[in-house]
C-alpha cells in the first residue's frame, strides 16, 4: 500500500481488499476525530489485479498540525505502507 500525506488530505492506495483499508483507519481516526479535523471518506476501488485495488481519499476539515502529520506518518510507517508526503 502507499500513503499519500498532505495538509488537508490522506490518500491511502493499493490495497488488496477493503479489510486492509479498514485496518489503516481503525488505527488514524482516533487522531483525525480527536484532532476536529471533521474528516470526509470518498472509497474507491476494484480488486482487479493492475487496477490499482482499493483506495480511500480522506478530506480533512482543517490542516494537519505537524505533530499529527509525523504520529500519523509513524503510524503507517509501522504497519509496512510506503508513505509520500505532499506538499
């Protein structure tokens, strides 16, 4: 899987099914509703191998303080996902 980092978005691809999707947010949401980000999930995605798989784009209500980018980060970093920050 990879994981696209940003201010106001998280993007969390190529996952093989929805259950590894589920896995990754059961570990951020505590931060992301904790934090008041007030996030928005838009779920996208087909297990056909070459299609990419499963995706979720995560909008957040306000920025990302840097304490949270680099908790976050860790985070997924721990569980094995290639994490690229945007700027």
């Amino acid at each position: 899987m990879i994981a696209r980092l940003g201010k106001n978005t998280l993007v969390i691809q190529e996952a093989y099914s929805h259950w590894d999707i589920q896995d990754v947010l059961n570990d951020i949401n505590p931060i992301l509703v904790s934090g008041g980000y007030q996030p928005a999930y838009f779920f996208n995605g087909t297990p056909v191998i070459g299609q990419g798989g499963f995706s979720v784009i995560i909008k957040l209500g306000k920025e990302l303080s840097e304490s949270d980018m680099r908790l976050i980060r860790r985070l997924l970093s721990i569980r094995g996902i290639k994490v690229v920050e945007e700027v």
